[in-house]
C-alpha cells in the first residue's frame, strides 16, 4: 500500500512539483495517471522510488515513511519498486539477456554481479520473463538491433525480473505508434492481472487511459484534481483535468491494427 | 564559346562599384594589423633566438654535415641497441598497464556526469590538468631523481604521464554516454558500482581500449626520449653516445627507433581501426 | 523451482579460436615483460627512502631568486615554438596539397606524400633536436629545425584531412564556368580551408610550446638548459621553480589558444 500524506515538493529552481498530494494506492491496483505533460505525473511517480525526493509531507509504502532512506535502506525499496521509463533505458550495446538479468542486480552482491556470477535461478528466472513478453528469440541480440515495442518489451523483462511488488511506468508508450503502445500497455495489464504486482502508469492519452486503468488520478499543476474508478469518468472529467476541450492528439487510436502479438 | 562563358562570368568595373564589397574595410584592416603581428612577433622571435636569414642559409649549407657527420650509421651498435629497445617496449608496457588499471577510477571521479563529490569532481579535474602541462622529460627527471637512474624510475614518469592523457580522454567519452540505462539501473536498487559496470562500462569498453592502445603508442615514444635523462632503456644509450661525439652510433640508435615507432604505430592502429 | 535454463550462447568455433589466441598473445607478453624487466627493488627502495626527504620538499619550495632568469629562458622557449610553428604551418601547406587526394590526381604523389608526412611524425621532436644540435651546433636554432620539421608532419597530415574533406562541388563550379587553377585555389579552395587552417596551426603552436621546454636537454636552447643543469647540480628548488613557470606559462598558452580557436571556427 501507497499512502501520499501531504505530501509537497518544490525544485530548488523554485518550480511546484508536488502540491499537498493525498492519495491511497491499495495493493494490486492498476492506477492511471493523467495530466499534461508539466502536470507533475513525473514528479508523482518518480517520488514512490525516490528518484526525487519531496520536500514536505509523508509518504508510505507498506506503512514506512520512505522519505529519509538512505543507502542500503534506499537500495532495498527500489528493489521492491521497479520502473519502465519513456525511452526504455536499455544498455544499448549489451545483449538482451544481459539487461534482463541487470533486474537482480539489486539481489546480487556487487563482486558476485560485477563478473557476470548470476545464479542458475536468476538466469532461469531472467528466460521465463523474455518467454512471457514473447522476446525469447532475441535473448542474445544487441538491445539496439530491437525494434522501440520490443525494447520496451526487454524493459518490462527486466522489471518483472527484479520480483517487484509495484511497477512504475512513466509514459511507456510515448515513443511507440498506436499498434505497439497497445500490446505494452497489454502486457501490464496481464502481469497486473496474474502476478497481483500494483501497477501505477503515467499516460497522457485519455482513450488508453480508459482502456486499462481499474482507477484514473488526474493531475494539473502538481494537485490532484480528481481521484475516482474508471466507471466515474466522463469527457467532462478529462476537460476539468486539462482545463480545456479533448483534441485529437489527446487520443492514441484504435487498437485494432493489433492483430499479431509478434512483430 | 569558353571564352564568351568567361567574358559574361566576370563583372564589368562599373556593375563592382555597386556591388557589396566583399569583406569590409574593417574586417580588411583587422587582417593585415594580424598579418603585421605575425610578421613583428616573428622578427623578434627570430633576433631573440638568434637566428636570422643569415643562420638560416648557412645552417641549411651545413646539411651536408649530416652526411659527413651521421653517416655511414655505426652497425656496431646494433646488437646493444636492441638490448635496450627491448627494455623500453617493457617499461611503456608496464607502465601502459599500470595506467589503464588505475585511470578507471580517477575516470569516474572526473567525469562530470557521475560525480556525486563537486569538490572531489573538481580537485581531480584540477590535479589532472595541471599533470597534462608538465612534459614528460621533466616528469622524468623528477623522477629518476627520487628513485635513481634506472627503469623504475622511469616507469613512474611514464605512468604518471599517460594517466593524465588518457584520464582526460576517457572521462570525456563517459561524459558522452548515454544515462539513462544508468539511471535505470538505479531505479532498480543496484548500487553505484553495479550500475556503472553494467550501464556505464559496456558504453566505455571500445573506446577504452582504443585509447589505451594510444597511449601505448604514446609511451613507446616517450619512453624512448625519457631515456635521455637517465630513465633506462634505448634513450639512456642514444645520450651516452651524443655525449661521446659517437654521431655514427647515435644515426644507428635513431634509424632503428624511427623503424620500432612505425612498426609498432602501424599495428597498433590496425587493432583500434578493427575494434572500432 | 525448476524454470527452464536459456539456451547456450552459440560462439562459431573461429571466433572462439581467435579469442583464445589473443588471450595466448596478450599473457605471452605480460610474462616476457615481467620476467625480463630488471628492476632492483632493494636500490629503488634504498634511493627513495634517501631522496625523498631531500627532493620534494626543495621541489615544492622553488627557489624564487631564479625566477627571472627562468622565465627570461621560458621566453625564449616559447620564441622557438613560435618560430618554429610558424615555418611548419607555412611548410605544410604545400605538403598537405600534395598528400590530399582530391586536389592531386596521381595515387603515387598522394601515397609518397602521405608517406612522408607520417614518416617524420613518427621522429619524437627531441630526436630531432638531436640530429640538427650534431649539424648546426648546440644553438636555439636546432630547436627552431626540430620543431619546424616535426610540426610539418603532423600539420601536412591534418590539412591534407581538411582538404579532402572540402566541398568538391564549388570547385567543379569554378571549373564549369572556366576559372583557372589559381583563381579556383583562391576563391575556390581557400575560403574553405582557412578558419580549420589556422586553428590547426595555432593548436600546434600550443603543443609545440610543450615540446619547446625539453629540447634544451639536448643543447637546443630554451628552458630545458636549465633543467638539464639542475638536474646535474641536484639542486631541486630550482628545479621546482622551473616546473612552476612550465605550469603556468602552458596553462595560459592553451587557455589563450582554446579561445582563439572557438571564435575562429
């Protein structure tokens, strides 16, 4: 469980992040964030696994305020916390594998993980992954030769490989055409579904949005402006949360084209 | 029909006088005030040194000294030289070595993208900068003076020398890569080590060893002139036989370290054209 | 839990043979470095333990009574570099035509250009210095040769990359609209070429003034007499005094020089 307590941050550029956030994230829940872009759904997000740190306020996670972790304590909850980001954050040059198994990096000690020394587990665990984002033939690929979908298919590889109990994903489908961004946004919804793990995604296309979240957040100049099931959310609820008329590119089209789960 | 192409190319005088000039008489004077400050600086430069067009033809009339004075290349002193050739390729090797183990971390303390310390960042930065302007002779020198005559000392001078070149060098390409597979990395709970071995160093790993192989070829040279100043190896014989007046040894020693410098450079190239 | 394992990496035999062979090469030559080095560690010690007290602190106190004369001599090293710096950045001119092979048509100029040019690269300045201090004498005039001719190699080298990397289709122009050689060389070739030009030349100098302070060693004036009388007197506080200038004087020259090349290209 996720629990927002007041919680603010400003940037030391002076700019509002975060403004009194309050908000309860139960465990196995599929939360969409939306907002345009400058909202703070980067900011909401990248507090949870303290990629930035907020400035007021409390923030639990399992009933722990995670805002003065430090070090090993930091580490630990990271661990517990994975993340898919925009651009897939891949190591280019390293095979597939290679950055699917960087996900136990957190559960391996640093000489065992420094010479490649993964256990037989996590390397069958790391398959088992690719094999359920359907990558497994590409195991020994370079991640570049990949196309954007299958990047961020490694990505969510390498995310289940590290056993998270909350997945984070930051605009995953912002680089991908329609066809694509579906099967990922898919692939969360399954992996949410099967394996109970919370899953909390930024989107700033409202027909996804309503395609695959239990739950809407909607944000506008760092507040929460509106915190409601799916079935509460209207057009209107989208308008109030932009603070203008939906437009074209607010929606990211039709999932028909996604016939093959395979490219 | 080429010559009417010409005629109409060029423009008659009186269509120039409207035409823009083409660099201002501003710009023009700027140049010929430089031109005149290369031309003085150089006059000056030239009485300084004590040379003038006078030294400059007789010198060039004594080239033919080096006929008479290098020539024929001793062949006596073959068999020493390589001796001691050998034992320069051995002090750049190590010394090369030594280097690319140690610059890793000073690397990552000066690079600026990974630097979590400003203050270390900087004093690394600094160190590091003011290495890169003293010569390797005078390195050298300094060190041959604290551990003696001899190869170790000048394995030090090397070493010292080359991890300035190549932490610049590799601290820029880690400045250059791409961040956010580490930033991923530690999204992930891996700590920093972790994080730059598999984020930071397969990005690094080509380059790396392209410039260490450089600087390879840097020491090879150096180590032959270090030598000069009693740092063991090919350069300590080349300067007991300038000493001696031994000019014919002296042709000897230099011919077969132009050939060592080409042989070695040309491999050494061919290995960083494959890697990279 | 019994997952599936990954398949084996498939590794072709060639490649896995090769790998090996390096890994042979490289250990081979490790082992002959280490066993035939002959480094005595008892003297090194010894030495040390000796020299230490006695050389770094007169290092690091230099001895400020020399100052003006080092400094007369810095100046003297850096006229050199002038000098010579200036002579190869005019030499090179011709030599970089030459070895470009879009301005010269035959293979066999460009090749023996090229092969000129990376034949006395590969002569360290201070060898030079040698050979010039044998035939004009132990003056700053054999500093000046050394530094002119090595500087030439590398700059012919540079500007023969610049050239070929020029916007042939100006030139074709020129020659379309029947411009002769000369003409096509100015307004064809060298607008293109003298902002990199330049910026080599002045580049050069920087590390030319560097090469400058050791050529004295070898009796070739600048600097380097200096530091080849401290080191044969010991007297290590001078020494210190002329690392100082050294430091200084080339911090600002590559300052000032990184400057100039920004604006001009």
């Amino acid at each position: 469980m996720i629990q927002f307590k007041d919680l603010s941050l400003v940037y030391p550029n002076g700019t509002q992040g975060l403004k009194d956030v309050n908000v309860t994230i139960n465990d196995g829940e599929f939360v969409v964030i939306v907002g345009l872009s400058g909202a703070g759904k980067s900011t909401f997000i990248r507090s949870i696994n303290r990629l930035v740190t907020p400035t007021d306020g409390e923030l639990l996670i399992d009933d722990e305020d995670i805002l003065g972790y430090k070090g090993s304590k930091l580490r630990s909850l990271r661990t517990k916390v994975g993340m898919i980001f925009q651009n897939y954050n891949l190591v280019k040059r390293s095979s597939v594998f290679k950055n699917v198994l960087a996900g136990r990096l957190g559960h391996t000690g640093t000489f065992r993980s420094i010479f490649n020394l993964f256990s037989k587990e996590d390397k069958a665990l790391a398959y088992q992954n690719l094999k359920r984002v359907n990558i497994e033939e590409k195991l020994y690929n370079r991640a570049d030769q990949l196309s954007g979908g299958q990047q961020q298919r490694v990505s969510i590889a390498r995310v289940l490989t590290q056993k998270p109990d909350y997945i984070l994903a930051d605009e995953p489908v912002a680089s991908l055409d329609p066809p694509t961004s579906h099967q990922v946004m898919k692939y969360l919804k399954k992996i949410n579904q099967e394996d109970g793990i919370t899953t909390i995604v930024n989107l700033h296309f409202i027909d996804m949005a309503m395609e695959y979240a239990d739950r809407i957040i909607g944000m506008r100049a760092g507040e929460v402006v509106f915190d409601g099931p799916v079935s509460e959310v209207s057009e209107e609820t989208f308008e109030e949360i932009y603070g203008r008329s939906i437009r074209e590119d607010d929606l990211r089209g039709s999932v028909e084209e996604d016939g093959e789960a395979n490219e | 029909m080429k010559k009417m192409v010409k005629q109409m190319n060029k423009p008659s005088i009186q269509e120039d006088r409207y035409a823009p000039m083409l660099s201002p008489w501003r710009v023009k004077g700027k140049i010929t005030l430089i031109f005149f400050l290369i031309i003085g600086l150089l006059f000056f430069s030239s009485m300084q040194t004590g040379v003038d067009l006078q030294a400059l033809i007789s010198g060039l009339s004594n080239m033919n000294q080096i006929f008479v004075k290098l020539f024929p290349p001793d062949p006596g002193i073959v068999n020493l030289a390589m001796d001691r050739l050998i034992e320069t390729i051995h002090m750049a090797i190590i010394a090369s070595t030594f280097a690319t183990i140690v610059v890793i971390p000073v690397s990552l303390l000066a690079a600026r993208n990974l630097a979590t310390n400003l203050f270390v960042y900087n004093i690394t930065r600094f160190i590091l900068n003011i290495l890169r302007t003293i010569p390797d002779v005078v390195l050298a020198v300094i060190f041959v003076g604290l551990f003696g005559i001899g190869v170790f000392g000048g394995i030090v001078a090397l070493f010292v020398f080359s991890l300035g070149i190549l932490a610049k060098l590799i601290s820029e390409t880690v400045e250059s890569i791409d961040m956010d597979s580490f930033e991923a990395m530690r999204a992930s709970g891996a700590s920093s080590v972790q994080a730059i071995a598999f984020a930071v160093v397969p990005q690094v790993l080509p380059q790396f060893t392209s410039f260490s192989l450089y600087v390879f070829e840097i020491n090879i040279r150096a180590s032959v002139v270090i030598g000069l100043v009693g740092a063991g190896g090919i350069g300590n014989l080349l300067m007991q036989q300038f000493s001696f007046y031994n000019y014919d040894a002296v042709m000897m020693i230099i011919l077969i370290i132009f050939a060592v410098v080409v042989v070695i450079e040309y491999i050494s190239g061919k290995i960083r054209e494959a890697i990279i | 839990m019994a997952l599936e394992q990954p398949p084996k990496k498939q590794i072709p035999t060639s490649k896995r043979i090769k790998r090996i062979a390096i890994a042979l090469a490289v250990v081979a030559i490790y082992i002959w470095t280490f066993a035939s080095i002959n480094i005595d560690f008892g003297r090194v010690i010894e030495r040390a333990s000796a020299n230490f007290s006695r050389v770094l602190p007169r290092l690091f106190s230099p001895n400020w009574d020399m100052a003006g004369e080092v400094i007369e001599m810095m100046i003297e090293t850096i006229f050199i570099a002038y000098v010579g710096s200036l002579a190869a950045a005019i030499l090179a001119i011709p030599l970089g035509f030459l070895a470009a092979h879009n301005i010269t048509n035959s293979r066999i100029i460009t090749t023996i250009g090229k092969w000129i040019l990376s034949a006395v690269r590969a002569f360290p300045e201070i060898i030079l210095a040698i050979l010039f201090v044998v035939v004009v004498g132990p003056t700053p005039f054999a500093g000046i040769l050394a530094i002119a001719i090595g500087s030439t190699g590398m700059l012919g080298k540079l500007y023969s990359e610049v050239l070929e990397s020029i916007d042939m289709n100006v030139v074709e122009a020129m020659k379309a609209n029947g411009s002769n050689g000369l003409q096509i060389m100015f307004h064809g070739i060298f607008p293109q070429i003298i902002p990199e030009f330049l910026s080599y030349a002045i580049y050069r100098f920087e590390v030319d003034v560097r090469a400058s302070t050791i050529l004295g060693y070898v009796g070739a004036g600048g600097i380097g007499t200096m530091i080849f009388f401290a080191q044969s007197s010991r007297n290590w506080s001078d020494m210190g005094m002329i690392l100082l200038v050294i430091i200084v004087v080339v911090t600002i020259i590559d300052y000032t020089s990184s400057y100039i090349r920004k604006r001009i290209v």
